[in-house]
C-alpha cells in the first residue's frame, strides 16, 4: 500500500473531519466562554489549553479507531467503498494504533494534571464500553453516544472551573441536536444493522415509530432552540439560533414523509451541517471577543 493511500486510510478510520470539528469547539469555548476572565492573548499562550485539546484529539480518535473494529460489518452493508478504504487497515491494526493513541493522550494530560488524565482514561474506557456493549441497548445507546460526543467540553470545565447558565444551556441543546443525529444515522443504517442483527431504537421499534419518535426530539430541539433566544443575551450567534428554529421546523415536516430512503442521508448530512454551524456561531457570542482574537491572530 503506497503512501497516499495510507494516509487517506488512517484519515478515514480515525474520523479526523470530526476530531477537528471537536477541537475547534473547544478552543472556541476556551476563549468565548470558560476563560472569559482571561485575555485571549493569556489563554492561547497556555500550553496546558493547548496539551488538553491534544490529549481530546488523541483520545477521540483513538475512540473511532474502536468503533470501526466493531462497525466493520455493517459498514460492509451500510458504506461499501469507504469500508474498502478502511479495510486497508487491519483489524488488530486499528487495536495497536489505538492503544498507541490513547497513551500519549494520557501523557499530555499527566503533564496539565492527574485529573485531566484520569478524565481522559474515563472517556476513553466509557468509548470502549460503549461501543463493546452498550451501543446495542436501544435509546440508552443512543444517548450515551450523544453524551460522549459532547463530554470533551468537560475538561475545560475541569480545567478552568467556571460556570455559567449559559454554559448549561449550550451543553444540553448540542446534547439533543447529536442525540438526533444519531437517531436518524441508525435509520440511514437500517439495512446493515438489521443484518448483523444490532439493536437500535430502528430496529427494535420499526421506521414508522422511529420516525415519530425523531420528530418528537426535534420538537424538544425547536423549545430549547426559543428558550436559548429569549434567556441569554447572544450578540450575533442568535442569528444562528433563529436559522436552527426554522429548521427544526422544516425537519419535523421532512421527518413525516415515507418511503424516502434518501430523505434520511440528506437529513443527517444537514444536520451535521447545523453542529458545525453551532460551533463556528461561537465566534459572534460577543463580538468585542472576536476583535481581541482577530487582533491576536494578525499580531502572530
């Protein structure tokens, strides 16, 4: 296997998109909202913001290299061609780099704190259990896949010990908004998951009831959406906010039509869509923020 080919393979197995995604919510929350006693210039020239956000990247990674050790079959059934890149990538292969990555992670969290590391074990033990076991206890899986998508924003909370209604709010809507992405990528991967015999809230309760149940969480959504807007003062991002209550409105419209299978796709790519449109909205929670980052950027 050439060069290329392997660097594309260990791009896809290890999910980088998403770990990017994941660090640039949290070095955005850094600066908007835990470490807003802080300058920006303080906080970026942290070393420790830096080794935390590292130690994240590694560990999530490591966390889908585990998850593709377990999906492989259904990806055989659900994803054929990018399957065929990963299995460039042997299965004891996918448990070696893992293992690789889950070690430095811990070091570079040793070196902030032992809690920061012992967080970092947590997470990455709780990603293991998850996808060994609990992944195929319907609605529990579901959400425990949503919570460890948005759990690294909790070692800055460690980290940094600050807390603020705000916070919470932010935490609970991204919360439901993955909780929802994973309920509808278990539609998308009906086929696969009926043939390996996975148990998801789509395979156990059916499309039709599952659909239901999916419009009901954007439901939930579309209140916490309203509530987020009239509570919090939210400068540009509320844009946002106003886009995000249209869709959900649109969503629970699109989520009644049947016999679509390609209404499921286009649904979970829009919604991924809307989570990296909720991190990069950080930038206009305080605008007065964004110029102090601009100017540190351009003074580099």
């Amino acid at each position: 296997m050439n060069l290329k080919a392997r660097l594309w393979s260990l791009f896809s197995v290890t999910r980088l998109y998403n770990g990017f995604l994941v660090v640039l919510a949290q070095y955005l929350s850094a600066v908007y909202i835990f470490g807003r006693v802080f300058s920006v210039a303080e906080l970026l020239l942290n070393k420790d913001l830096h080794l935390l956000i590292l130690a994240t990247l590694l560990v999530v990674s490591g966390g889908y290299l585990i998850n593709q050790y377990y999906d492989l079959p259904k990806d055989l059934i659900n994803r054929p061609v990018k399957s065929m890149i990963d299995l460039q990538r042997t299965p004891s292969s996918l448990m070696r780099w893992s293992a690789l990555l889950i070690s430095i992670a811990l070091l570079a969290g040793a070196w902030v704190s032992l809690l920061a590391a012992l967080y970092f074990l947590g997470y990455f033990l709780t990603i293991w259990l998850y996808s060994h076991r609990l992944r195929s206890i319907p609605l529990w899986g579901s959400l425990l896949s949503a919570f460890l998508s948005v759990s690294p924003i909790a070692v800055l909370f460690l980290y940094y010990r600050y807390f603020d209604g705000i916070i919470l709010a932010f935490a609970v809507f991204l919360f439901v908004l993955l909780w929802i992405v994973t309920l509808v990528k278990d539609l998308e991967n009906l086929p696969g998951d009926l043939a390996v015999g996975l148990r998801t809230l789509a395979t156990t309760w059916g499309e039709d009831k599952n659909r239901r149940f999916i419009q009901a969480a954007v439901g939930l959504e579309l209140c916490i959406s309203v509530f987020i807007l009239y509570a919090f003062e939210l400068s540009g991002m509320r844009y946002y906010f106003y886009f995000a209550s249209i869709s959900f409105v649109i969503l629970m419209v699109v989520m009644s039509f049947k016999d679509r299978s390609d209404v499921y796709s286009r649904v979970h790519w829009f919604l991924k869509l809307l989570v990296l449109m909720g991190v990069m909205g950080i930038l206009f929670l305080d605008l007065s923020r964004l110029s102090e980052l601009k100017a540190f950027i351009f003074a580099l």
